[in-house]
C-alpha cells in the first residue's frame, strides 16, 4: 500500500528541514520534493526513503525511522538534550526593585 500523500509539500518539506538540521544532519535538498543525506534518500510528502543500491522496497515510513536511521549511520551530529528535574533551573532570580520603581 502506497504511503498517503500530504495535501502542502512544501509543509512536510520545511518540517523534514527543520528536523535534521536539529539533529546535526547535514542534507542537500536536490528537488523540491526530495533530500539527499550522503547515500540516503529521503521524500518527506510521501515518509519514504532508501539508500543508494538497494533494490527491495522499504516497508517502514516516515520522517523520525529516516532521522533514527541516520543517527545509526552516524551522520546525525547533535548531542541529546539532558532533561532538567530540577525546577529551580527555570526560575529566574531578579533583585529586587528599589521602592517606587515598580514593574506591572
């Protein structure tokens, strides 16, 4: 069964983009419908992708299988985020205001 086509792709094309350039991937854009990651192959309106002389189809799809594919290639550069349990790390410490000098 063939992969369902987006209805924009130019849409599925900036979000293909803006993914791997998040993952430290480098990628040459050959059409307006078709990325290049050295031998990989990757069409984010239709999820499909291949490497350069396979001959069998591919039966998984999709933009993150692409991106998990590359990681293990080791093409894919970003380091992983830490998670922060602690949530004094999103607190902002100020000092405080000198009296009449409020902020609303």
């Amino acid at each position: 069964m063939p992969a369902k086509r987006r209805t924009d792709p130019s849409q599925a094309m900036a979000e293909a983009e803006a993914a791997l350039t998040r993952a430290g991937i480098k990628f040459t854009r050959k059409t307006d419908f078709h990325l290049k990651v050295q031998a990989f192959n990757f069409w984010p309106t239709t999820g499909k992708f291949t490497r350069d002389g396979d001959h069998k189809k591919a039966d998984k799809y999709g933009l993150p299988l692409f991106i998990r594919l590359l990681n293990e290639a080791g093409l894919a550069t970003a380091q992983p985020l830490n998670p922060v349990d602690d949530p004094a790390a999103f607190i902002v410490q100020r000092p405080p205001q000198e009296p009449g000098f409020e902020t609303y």
